[in-house]
C-alpha cells in the first residue's frame, strides 16, 4: 500500500554558520537542506516539533511547504543527536511524481507465522531495508512479506518477494531476508564455538616447567 501524504512545513534561510544554526535550535528548530537535479542547494529550517510528530510514521518521502509553494522530496540523510535524543540536521532531495526515483524502504514479515515455528524453529531476519525503484506516489512506507511457507532450516531470498505493480526490488537478488532456524543446532553450534575459543589456563607449574624447558634449550 502507498504511504500516505504526509507534509512539513519550511522556511527558507540565509544566514548560515555555526552562530545562526546554534541559535535556530536554541529557539526549537531543524537546519536541512534540499538538493535538486541540475539547481543549487537551498537551505531550509523547520520545526522539531512538527517533525516529532511525522517520526510515528516510517518516513521516506514527504511534501515540504513553504506558504502556497510545495516541493515533493525524498528524506536523505537525519543526523541526530543520540545524548539528547533530538534530530540535528536533514538532507532532503527533490523528486518529481512522474520520474522513477530509488529509494530505502523497511522490511517486516507478514502476519502469519512460517510453518516452521510449527516445527520447534525460530525466524530470525536477516534484513531490516532494502532499495526499490518506483514512482514516489507508488513508494511504500515499508515492505510485509509473506513467510508462511518458510520451513524449518530454509530460507527466502530477495529474489523469492513478489511485490506491487510498480515496485521493483533493486539490492542483490541472491541476499537473504528472513530464515528459519533450529533453536538446538543454533545452541550446539554457539557451544562449539565457545569450546574452540576458550583460552587454555596454565598453571604455576606448568609455567616453571616451559621456562625451564627453554632455558635447557640454549645450553
């Protein structure tokens, strides 16, 4: 299902510079800014507010405003500020709606159960996005895919998805998205592992024996 409209309000801004943007957040701001195809960046500030809202929503793509003006516009790159949980800064870039765009979208598996959790296994995912091109009003806001027919010990592929009229799945066909595994082979195998790394522990007398060893050795 195409995501909704979802629509932020933009300001233009012309001062730029460490004192300019230090005094946009200090009164509740965000800095960004929009890149176009074939025109120049321009600097924008909104509403950290406003975008707390929007964040309840899998944002990918949104129409900034600014008075009667409208730009459509893919969400690039967030930095945020993970010490005080807020967002520092937002590139956007300018779509148009007839103009197949790429983008990142989130993968969650469908509702129903793999037929293998039926079998004692568990669904791990191997995946959380992956790039697919479509036109912005076809964007999805995430990807569910249907797992039901995932059988203890297999696997799908991104090669295995059907998707919607539209959207084509652009990342490496080959990568796996979600698998079914045996919660006891996982276990013997970690346990395997553990037994192959476990430092060996030499004692004091052992340590004199090596030491003498090596000294007899250089006579």
């Amino acid at each position: 299902m195409a995501k909704q409209k979802h629509v932020l309000n933009v300001v233009t801004r012309s001062e730029l510079g460490k004192g300019p943007v230090k005094r946009l957040r200090a009164a509740g701001n965000v800095p960004a800014v929009i890149y176009g195809k074939g025109t120049a960046p321009k600097n924008l500030y909104f509403s950290a507010a406003e975008w707390e809202v929007l964040q309840k929503y899998e944002l990918n793509i949104l129409v900034l405003k600014e008075g009667d003006n409208e730009m459509l516009a893919l969400i690039k790159e967030v930095q945020n500020d993970f010490i005080r949980g807020k967002v520092k800064h937002v590139d956007f870039l300018e779509v148009r709606r007839d103009q197949v765009i790429r983008a990142t979208v989130q993968v969650r598996a469908g509702y129903t159960a793999p037929a293998g959790i039926a079998q004692g296994g568990e669904l791990e995912q191997d995946m959380h996005e992956v790039e697919v091109e479509c036109l912005p009003d076809a964007l999805p806001e995430h990807l569910e895919i249907d797992v039901a027919a995932l059988n203890l010990g297999e696997a799908l592929h991104i090669a295995d998805v059907k998707t919607a009229d539209g959207i084509k799945i652009v990342s490496d066909p080959e990568l796996v998205l979600f698998h079914v595994v045996d919660p006891a082979a996982k276990a013997e195998e970690a346990a395997g592992e553990g037994d192959a790394t476990e430092p060996e522990v030499i004692g004091e007398k052992e340590k004199a024996e090596r030491a003498a060893a090596k000294a007899a050795a250089k006579k």
